[in-house]
C-alpha cells in the first residue's frame, strides 16, 4: 500500500481477508483448523465474481 500510495496509485477500495493463527513456534506447522480456514478461503475466493474463473 505505501508503494501504491507513493506512485499515486491506490485503488479505490481494498478488502482484506484475515485467518487468526493457533501455533506461532518456530518449525511449527499450520494447524489443522488454520489449514482447512486457508483451504476454504481459497476456494471461495476462486469462486468469487470479477476472478477470471
């Protein structure tokens, strides 16, 4: 965002989307809740109009 705001260019808006994180040890492997969050995540944006799919 401050690169796009540097050269003038944000867009008008910006969603974000967010997974709250269980384990934050160094090595530590995404848990499984996390993973199926990403997973789903992934394929509703997939799904989502304006994606190209």
């Amino acid at each position: 965002m401050e690169t796009a705001w540097a050269l003038g260019a944000l867009p008008q808006s910006l969603t974000v989307y967010g997974i709250e994180g269980q384990e934050f040890g160094a090595g530590t492997a995404l848990s499984e809740p996390v993973a199926r969050a990403a997973e789903r995540l992934v394929a509703l944006l997939a799904d989502a109009p304006g994606t190209g799919n």
